[in-house]
C-alpha cells in the first residue's frame, strides 16, 4: 500500500515520518533503492518538511520512501563548503523566524544573509529578536531592524513573559509551517516550547565564558503545535554559507534608490549620478548597510556563476 508522509526528523539515511492523515502516527523510514540511484545531490533527498510517498504494509513501524513531493517552497544553505553543495534545511515552510539575541548576536547583516536565503527559496522571513530583558536598548534595536527591513515583520521576545508567543501562534492557527533558525543559545527551543505551551525541546545556558550556545539541539525536528501549522526548530547555525540569495528583494530600501541612478546597470561603486550613493552622502542611507549590499551583491554573482558552471 501507498500512503503519504510528512518527514519529521532526519538522521543520516534514517528518517521519522508521520501519516499526513494522521500525525500521531510515526514510522522510521529509509529511502528505496530506487531513489538512492536516481539522487543526484543531497537535495533531491528527502528532507524535514517534505511530503513523501511511502510503501508501507499498514502494521509495521517501519516503511520506505518512494518518492518526494514537489516542493512549494525550500529554505537551503552550502552544507559542504568544500563541494559547494546544496544542503536543505526545511522544505514547504511558509515563515522563516530568523531569531537573534539582544545580548551578544545581533547583527543586521547575520540578518541579511537569512533573508535573503528565504525570500529566494519562497519563504516569507519574520525576525525575533530574542533576550530583551537583557538589553537596555532593545526598543532602539528594535526600530534599528525595522528601519532596515521596512518590508519584513520584527517581533522582540524576551523571558519569562514571551510576548512574541501569541503573534506566532496567530501564524499558526492560519495553518502556516514556520523554521525557527538562528545561532545556537539565542533561544529558539525555549520560544519553541513557549508556543507548544510544553517542554518538547532540550534548552541549555549559554557559555558563561564566551556567551555562546552550547549547540543544544542537534537535530532539525518539525512538532504539530495544538493551535495548527506546523514549526521546525533547527540547530545553531554558526555561518550560514549562501547558496541561492534573493539579494535585491532583501534590500528593498536600496533596490528602490537604485532605479532612480543614471544608468540602468549601475553598481553603486563609481558611476556619475548615483541615487544610491547620493542617499548616502545625504544621510539617508546607512554607508554600512550599502557595503554589506555590495559584498553580498557580489556574493550572489560568484553563485550564479557558480550554477551555470555546473550546468
Ligand atoms: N534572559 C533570557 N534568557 C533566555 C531567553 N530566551 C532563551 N533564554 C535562555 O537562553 C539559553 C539558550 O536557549 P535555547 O532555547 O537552548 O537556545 P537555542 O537557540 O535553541 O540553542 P541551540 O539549540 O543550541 O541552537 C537558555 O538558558 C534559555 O533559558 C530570553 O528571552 N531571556
Ligand atoms: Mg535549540
Ligand atoms: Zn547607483
């Protein structure tokens, strides 16, 4: 018989699924044969968030994958930097919940750089900025992010009162399948089980020595909150090695100075008449924040060219 599946967890070749019809019942599953010959790259396996199609005899706990839905939507980074490859980190997601901590890990352009991931793989990207209550500037920090992303909800959380709690569940309850990734320790399982309203995932102390994670979750994991949807909470990410970037889309702010330069294909560098760098002369635009474009811009070329070499 063949039923579908929602992969849940995945380790190595071994993966957990559960009946889309019935997501209290979980199988262990391996890929067929088949589809070990046919995969070309470590994207075409199946990965958490995806539908699959499984043979399985309706007893055991265990079953095969035969087949991978298309996916609606996939959030990817370069898994090996040595072979460029593409690693996905959920597939079908609708929000990306880009968590940063107020007290040590923020950073408009760690920002960027999950932005630009997700709006290229078609996932909407919502950031939390975690741990207020250990930042004295956290309203500046939040209208510092709000500034710099008009376009893009931020959300601030902080313990014991999560206030960001009830605006994801609001997500949820519309059926939305939201990531949440970030560094490790910002506090992305403790907003996980905040919002399941139980402890599900393991949390531990940051470092007191250097006030890193401790790279607590191991595993990316997708749960079924009661309100609906669906979260996948992933591991600390410490670089987030682009592989696809939707650079101008990221940078709406900049991508609408830009169409009033002189020429068409300007680059912001050196040409004459230059609404860009005028806005930065002017101080309307941020001199940091247009850099951070620039190297990501050029980021984004040695992709694409990348990707037609390996066409
Ligand atoms: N003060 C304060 N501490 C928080 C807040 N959110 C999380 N923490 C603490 O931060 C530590 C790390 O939280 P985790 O939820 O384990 O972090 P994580 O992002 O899941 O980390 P990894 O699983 O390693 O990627 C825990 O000790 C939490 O109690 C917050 O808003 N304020
Ligand atoms: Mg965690
Ligand atoms: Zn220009």
């Amino acid at each position: 018989m063949t039923y579908i599946g929602i992969v849940l967890t995945q380790s190595h070749n071994l993966y957990t699924v559960c009946l889309a019809e019935d997501h209290t019942r979980l199988l262990t599953a391996r890929v067929s044969g088949r589809m070990m010959h046919t995969a070309s790259s470590p994207a075409d396996y199946p990965t958490v968030g995806d539908q699959v199609l499984l043979a399985w005899d309706g007893q055991a706990d265990a079953a095969v994958i035969q087949e991978v839905a298309e996916r609606r939507s996939a959030l990817g980074r370069v898994g090996d930097l040595s072979t460029g490859q593409r690693q996905l980190i959920a597939a079908n997601l609708d929000v990306l919940l880009m968590c940063m901590s107020l007290n040590q890990n923020f950073s408009l352009g760690r920002a960027e750089r999950y932005i630009a991931a997700a709006l290229a793989g078609g996932v909407t990207p919502v950031i939390v900025l975690t741990k207020a209550d250990l930042a004295p500037a956290a309203e500046a920090r939040l209208r510092e992010t709000e500034q710099a992303f008009p376009n893009i909800r931020v959300l601030l959380n902080s313990c014991p009162d999560m206030p960001a709690v009830q605006a994801i569940r609001n997500l949820l309850a519309q059926g939305k399948t939201i990531a949440f990734a970030g560094s490790s320790g910002v506090g992305k399982s403790t907003l996980v089980n905040a919002v399941l309203g139980r402890d599900v995932m393991d949390t531990s102390a940051i470092r007191t020595t250097d006030g890193r994670g401790r790279h607590t979750t191991t595993h990316r994991e997708l749960l079924f909150p009661d309100c609906g949807g669906a979260i996948i909470d992933t591991p600390g990410m410490r670089a987030f090695a682009l592989d696809d970037a939707a650079v101008e889309e990221t940078f709406t702010g900049i991508a609408d100075l830009a169409s009033q330069c002189r020429f068409s294909d300007c680059t912001h560098t050196h040409e004459p008449d230059c609404a860009v760098r005028q806005a930065v002369e002017e101080g309307q635009l941020d001199l940091k924040q247009l850099n951070r474009y620039l190297r990501l811009k050029k980021e984004e070329q040695r992709l694409n060219r990348q990707k037609r070499r390996h066409r």
